[in-house]
C-alpha cells in the first residue's frame, strides 16, 4: 500500500509479444484527485527558512524510511549508502500481510498529519512541487482502508514470485556487505513467502482468492522454477558474479559459492515449493473467474487501481471514452495512409531498420533526438549486456534497470539473445528503454540534483507512458519510409486502446470471455489469441493501462499546450518541462502546465 517504493521500477518489461501485452510489477496505489486537496492552512509560526530546513528535514526522513523499508529497494536506489545514514541497515524482504498494509496507512496518517503542519507559502516553488505530489500521495493512500484485502502480491507476470528471482540475480555487489546481505536475502525468502500464503490463504476466506486460470499459471511458474534445484539460475548467475568481485580471495569466493547454492537449494527452492502446495490447497476457493467488478467491491477496487497504476484522475466511464475516441482517430488515420499509398501495409511486411545492431542504434538515438529534446552531458554511460543464458526464457527482449540515484551516469541496457527474438528488428524498443525512453528520462531528471524523496515516488502512468511516447516518436527519426513509419505509430496506438478497451472491458464493464472475444475479432485476435488477453486481464488488471492512458495524458497535456501557446509552442521546451516536473500523477502535472503555459504567454520564461 505504499506509493513511494521505487520497486515497481526496477524492471521494465516491454510491448513485445502483442498476445500477452505489457505489464510490470505491481505495487500498490490508491486514488488519486482531478486537482490538487486543499492544503490546510497551519498556524506555522516558523520563519520561511526555518520551515524550509524542516520540511526538508521531513522529506529526508520519509526517504530514509522508504529506502530502507527492503533490502532490495535499497540495494536498487542507493550505492554508497554512507553517504546516506544507511550503513548497518539489516537485510529485510519486507512483509505482505494484512497488518503490514494497516501499519502502512497508519504512517502515511502520521505524515499527513506532519505535513499539515508546515506553511505551504513559506515553502519554495522546489519544495511545493515536493509537497504537491507527497500530500496528494498521502490522500489516496488514505483511500484504501477498506479494500485492503483486494490487494494482490502474485500474478504470472507481475507477481513478487516472478519478480523476485531477476531482482536477486541482478541484485548489485557494490562492496562485500551486498554480498553477505544478498545471501541473507535467500535465507529470508521462506519467511516472506509464508507472509504471502497467509495472506493468500486471508483472501480465500473473504471469497476473494484469484481465478483458477490465474493460479494454475502461477503453481506452474513456480514448479518450473523449483524444478531447476542445482541447475537454479540463481546459483549460476551468482558463481559468474562471484568469481568477478575483485578482493576476494580464493577461499573467501569458494566459501560464499557454497553459503549461495545452499541458501538457494534449502531456503529460496523449497519457499517455492511451499507456495506451489499452498496454491494447489486453495485453488478452487476462489468465487470470480471473470474481472475484478465480479467482487463486491470490484469496481470500487478498479477505480483505485487504475487511477493508483496510471496517475490519470479520469473516471473509468471518462477513460473508456478517451480510449474508444483515439481508437477510432488511429484507424481513421490508417486508413487515410493506405488511401494515399496503398503499397504502404506491403511496406510495412518487409520492414527493416538501418539501424540493427543494438550499441549502434542507441548512439545514433543519442544523437538524433537533440533536436527535440534537451541536452544531457556527454558522461552519461550507457552499457549494453545481454542476459546470462539461464535468464533467456524467462525475461523479456530488452529491459532497463534503474540505477542508483547516487550512480545514474552508469546505466545499462539489457538485450535477450533467445532465438524467440529478433534483435535486427528491436530500434523502437531500444528507443523506448534507452534514448529518449527510460534511461534519458531517469538520467535527465537525476541531472538536475533534485531531493533524494523523488527516488522513491513512482508513477507509473508517468514513467511508462514517457516511453510509450518515446517509443512512438523513434519512427520518425527511424530512417524508415516516412508512410511506413506513420502507419507502425498509428498501428501501435490502436493496439494500445485494443487492450486499453479490453481492460476496462473485463475489469470494469464485466465482459466475460465470449463479450471479450466478440470484441477481439473486430481487430483479427482468434479464439485462442483472445484467450490469452482475458487471462493476462483476469489475472493482472490495470497494468496495460500504464503505458495506454500514461501515453494519451502525455498527448493531451501536449496539445493543450500547443493550442494555448500557438507559435510560442516548442516542442523541445515542452519534453524539457514534462521532465523536470519528475514522477508525479497527472493532476499535478496538470496544474504546473497551466503555470508553465502563463509564464510562457507573458514572457516570463
């Protein structure tokens, strides 16, 4: 239940196999406002510098708590954790029950009640952005009192037990007390696991345990995974590691080789196997096969869900409008491409990129997009790697993994040489994990040294409907026929809506599986295709809508700016405001365009 976990960014997962959609792992949020609550004015009788070094005594404060809440989280935000107060914090996976979620509204009440305390005039325009964006966080947390129990910690894709081995198999060895946090970790995995099946075992008894479908694909994930035993690639990926940590010795490397492979076969293995039993017992418990509005509280949950996972504040009736609306304008648009070339779809069939090689297509992005974008320095370093062999059936094509905040400049981009798929054809999908996607955005912002708070604040509407739009706008800079290009951007949007609609379809509106499928046929899915779309549905609502909706508030945010600003609209300062406004949701950004576009209009910028 809590908003600032930088966890849900830790592993991009992307639009690369068009049946099974896109989807991250899933933290929860609650609602969030059309515009800003209404501060309450304190009777803060502190100085304007005296409130402004205690707020940032608080902001400092929340982000030590947030950073350290799991030992992955911290791993993943800070490297030199000295620098930070956070040197000796024990190694910890953090909990998943019930009690851990109220504890977790009990400190955002006692944060809240903080914040109300500081003059909100006293504050700089750097802080009341801050201040902004926490209180408006707070609110929504504040939200969900009384549908804890919807929460949901396991799904095929998006789930901690999916997630999970990639974040340790990529878990960071800055120094050699990672090293023994890390093997910590795996001894820890049973606990945290029971804390989940606890909670599992809490939803079965409100009626609330997942479809069938949805734990059946999970028990089989999960056998998969516990079936490795010696040959787990947690043991393999940690020995390559291992043998490469400089000042080691000979002995000292043997010694945690062993303490690994043991924690990984007795402790992280049977964990697994634990979950795997646990499931079979409670499959069948559960009332809903469909979408989350066949629960008493569904619909209610949704709304929080989906406002929580994209940052939109739009009503769910709002959001199905606005995707049915750009679904008809990109077909529209299609169509009016083909009219004008009709070789163009034959075009599209035989697309290649100039640009096929990974390293060279991430320096030829780098260098293309300054034109439109603003500047970055030129120390930015970003490495391509491609994932251990053991990892090749389990990851995506490419990912990028958020670097620490006190190490942004070292960024990396991996690449997936499984046979599955086709890194020749990968330029959009580099642009949207590296240039100007994922990396460029977290490497733009971090240049501008903002508070170490905005680390932990995620959004995911924000930060996946960025590289959605980065994604969209690398056609056109691709070197590919120009009609070619514009029917693969509009292609991709209808695809977008495509599952936008299902979404909301099946979690909201209570399309079953043949409402679905009548759907689905309109746009050429078959029947086993639109199975596969209600599963991921069922299973893991409201993820898509991430990347669909956070991409069209980028583009309304956009054309409400040009139409306002006429002539004095340049693009290259809007990508420059969007960015250093930072994660935020919607609603705030909102309100600081508005500022924005009145500086604009009288000079002042």
């Amino acid at each position: 239940m809590n908003n600032f976990s930088r966890k849900a960014r830790v592993i991009i997962v992307l639009l690369c196999i068009i049946f099974l959609g896109i989807f991250v792992f899933n933290q929860e949020k609650f609602t969030i406002f059309k515009s800003l609550p209404t501060i309450k004015q304190s009777s803060d009788k502190r100085s304007p510098e005296e409130t402004q070094k205690d707020f940032d005594e608080f902001i400092n404060a929340v982000f030590i708590e947030e950073v350290s809440d799991d030992s992955i989280t911290l791993n993943y935000s800070v490297k030199n954790k000295q620098q930070y107060g956070l040197e000796g914090t024990a190694p910890t996976l953090g909990e998943a029950s019930i009690q851990s979620m109220k504890d977790s509204l009990f400190i955002s009440e006692n944060r809240l009640a903080s914040m109300e305390t500081f003059n909100y005039d006293n504050l700089t325009s750097e802080q009341q952005l801050i201040y902004d964006i926490i209180y408006n966080m707070l609110k929504q947390n504040l939200q969900a009192s009384g549908i804890l129990e919807y929460s949901e910690h396991l799904g095929p894709v998006t789930g901690i037990q999916a997630q999970l081995p990639v974040l340790l198999a990529e878990f960071n060895f800055y120094e050699k007390d990672d090293i023994d946090t890390y093997i910590e970790l795996l001894r820890l995995v049973p606990a945290y696991f029971d804390s989940i099946i606890e909670f599992e075992k809490y939803k079965s008894s409100k009626g609330l345990f997942m479809s069938d479908t949805t734990a059946q694909a999970i028990i089989d994930q999960c056998n998969e995974f516990a079936e490795t035993n010696d040959e787990n690639y947690l043991i393999t990926v940690f020995n390559n590691k291992i043998k490469k940590f400089e000042g080691l010795s000979e002995a000292e490397t043997t010694s945690y080789i062993n303490s690994s492979t043991k924690a990984v076969t007795e402790c992280v293995i049977p964990a697994y196997k634990n979950l795997i039993n646990a499931l079979v017992k409670l499959k069948g418990t559960g009332e809903n096969d469909n979408g989350l509005c066949g629960f008493e509280k569904g619909k209610e949950y949704y709304e929080y869900l989906v406002k929580a996972q994209t940052g939109s504040y739009r009503s769910i009736t709002e959001i199905d409008r606005m995707l049915s609306n750009a679904l008809s304008e990109t077909q529209q648009e299609m169509a009016k491409i083909m009219t004008v070339s009709p070789d163009v779809y034959y075009k599209a069939q035989e697309l290649e990129y100039p640009y096929k090689e990974p390293e060279k297509a991430i320096n030829y992005l780098k260098d293309a997009i300054k034109k439109d974008f603003p500047a970055l320095a030129d120390d930015i370093k970003c490495e391509i790697k491609y994932v251990d062999k053991s990892l090749e059936e389990s990851l995506s094509p490419a990912f990028y993994l958020t670097p620490a905040l006190d190490a942004y400049k070292d960024n990396v981009v991996y690449l997936n040489k499984n046979e599955r798929y086709d890194l020749s054809e990968a330029f959009p999908t580099i642009a949207h994990e590296s240039y100007p996607g994922h990396l460029y955005q977290n490497c733009y912002f971090q240049s501008l040294n903002p508070a170490p708070v905005r680390s932990v604040i995620n959004s995911g509407g924000y930060s996946e409907g960025w590289a959605t739009y980065a994604e969209l706008y690398s056609y056109g800079i691709s070197g590919i026929d120009k009609d070619v290009a514009e029917l693969m951007v509009q292609n991709t949007i209808a695809t977008l809506c495509v599952y936008g609609k299902a979404d909301v379809g099946v979690n909201y509106l209570g399309w079953d599986f043949k409402k679905l499928q009548e759907f689905l046929s309109d746009y050429g899915f078959s029947k086993s295709q639109s199975r596969t779309v209600f599963d991921s549905m069922v299973a893991e609502p409201a993820n898509y809508l991430q990347y669909t909706l956070g991409y069209l508030e980028i583009e309304e945010l956009k054309k409400e700016a040009m139409n306002k600003l006429g002539d004095k609209f340049k693009l290259a300062e809007f990508h420059k405001f969007f960015l250093s406004i930072g994660a935020a949701p919607f609603s705030v950004i909102e309100d600081y365009l508005g500022k924005w576009i009145e500086e604009i209009q009288n000079g002042t910028i």
